[in-house]
C-alpha cells in the first residue's frame, strides 16, 4: 500500500537515499530540509523517474517550522502514514574545547529536532487512528567515544524518547533506527582538526546510505500489527569500533 512519508534531512545522505528508495518502491514522499536547492533537484529527479515528490524547508528546530511542514503533507495528499524523523548534526570535539555553541546545535536539533517532529504529526496520526513514527539515533545511542560525548548524549536521548513514546501508543508504530558509521555528510562541519581526521578515518568502515534506506523500506512495510521497535544497522566492516 502506498504511504505518505515526511522526512527531515532529506538533502543529503541516509534522507535522500530514503526518499529516493521509497519514491521507488510507490510511496509518495515529502522531503523537507533547509537546502531547497538540493531538495527541488531530488524531486525534480523522482519526478522524472516516476516517483510522487514534493518539498518544503524546514528547519527541525523550530516547532513551527515543522508544524508548517506537516500541515503542507496533510493539505497536499490528506494524511501523513509515516513521520521519519532523521535531520541530525555532529560536529563533534573534545569536550575541553568548549564547543558550547556547537553542543547547543546538537540538542536543538538532535534532540529538540526529533521531539518537533513528534508534536508535529502526533496529532494527526491519532486523529487518524494509525501512523508511523521513526527517528534516527546511531550505534552512538548505544556506545559513547571520547569527543563523541555530546553527540553520543543527543543519540541516547533520541533512544529514550522514542522507546518512551512506543510504551504509549497502541494504534502507532514507534521505531528506533541506529545506523552505524554512513556515508554521508555528516560531521563536515567539525571545527577541531585532530577530531576531523579521526571522523574521516572512520569513514574507511562506513556503510553506503542505501543500505540503512533499504532498512527503513522494510521497517515501514511491515504489517500493521507489527512494530518494529528498532534496528542496528551497520558494515561488517565495523568489527572491532564501538560505532
């Protein structure tokens, strides 16, 4: 059955892989995310593939925002079936830099950013009576590194909330989605040199975005008596590393 999917960080990386794997698979997706410009070529390229894509911006960490871009899924197609919560940061750091400007961009959108999501399309979904909800934390939500403290901290709180979250539903699915290190863009934007070349060494074990894709199609395509509470997805090659 085809669904109406939101996802949040659906520019680049594990979002745009999902929009375009689910597009593909007769789901009608709407991303969202601040980079317009890349989110109107990802449609425009769904389009011409024969997908059903819109877009929007949105800015995870206001409330608003994201209530505006539920409200643009609800207007366009009538109902939204699954809220796929994935927008993330990691500029991570010793936490003796200091980064304190950076640790205030993890929470607001690592953890405020997944927690607008829900108030976003909660309402909907219960009125409906049905709906989906998935948020990525990481093998981060599970394992804690050194400079990795704050971001870590973001990924288990994402865990928390959303296992918080599936003890009170019974008519919404509620699932965790922790992959291991991605190829993606994330942690491009680390300020301390030493922590980004450890988080590019890190990348020689990273698992190709359409991979964790491939995961939330099966997560969504499960019956709908059946919850997927979450999935730990990650290389072969990652023997041996916490992430």
């Amino acid at each position: 059955m085809s669904k109406i999917v939101l996802i949040t960080g659906a520019s680049s990386g594990i979002g745009e892989a999902t929009a375009r794997t689910l597009a593909r698979q007769g789901h009608r997706v709407v991303l969202g995310a601040r980079r317009t410009d890349r989110l109107e070529r990802i449609v425009a390229e769904i389009r011409a593939d024969g997908g059903t894509a819109e877009y929007i911006r949105v800015d995870v960490a206001d409330l608003e925002n994201v209530r505006t871009f539920a409200a643009f899924a609800q207007e366009t197609f009538g109902r939204i079936d699954v809220m796929f919560n994935n927008a993330g940061v990691m500029p991570v750091s010793p936490m003796s830099a200091l980064k304190t400007d950076e640790w205030d961009r993890i929470v607001d959108i690592n953890i405020k950013g997944v927690l607008n999501g829900i108030a976003a399309v909660l309402p909907v979904m219960e009125a409906q009576g049905s709906g989906h909800i998935i948020s990525t934390a990481s093998t981060g939500a599970h394992a804690v590194g050194g400079q990795f403290g704050v971001y870590c901290a973001s990924k288990y709180a994402v865990r928390a909330i959303m296992e918080g979250l599936r003890q009170e539903m019974t008519r919404i699915r509620v699932t965790t989605l922790s992959p291991g290190v991605t190829e993606s863009e994330l942690g491009h934007d680390i300020t301390v040199d030493d922590t980004a070349t450890a988080v590019r060494q890190l990348r020689s074990i990273a698992l190709d975005a359409d991979a964790v894709a491939n995961a939330v199609n099966y997560i969504v395509s499960q019956p709908a008596d059946v919850d997927v509470g979450e999935i730990i997805i990650r290389s072969v090659r990652s023997a041996g590393h916490a992430f």
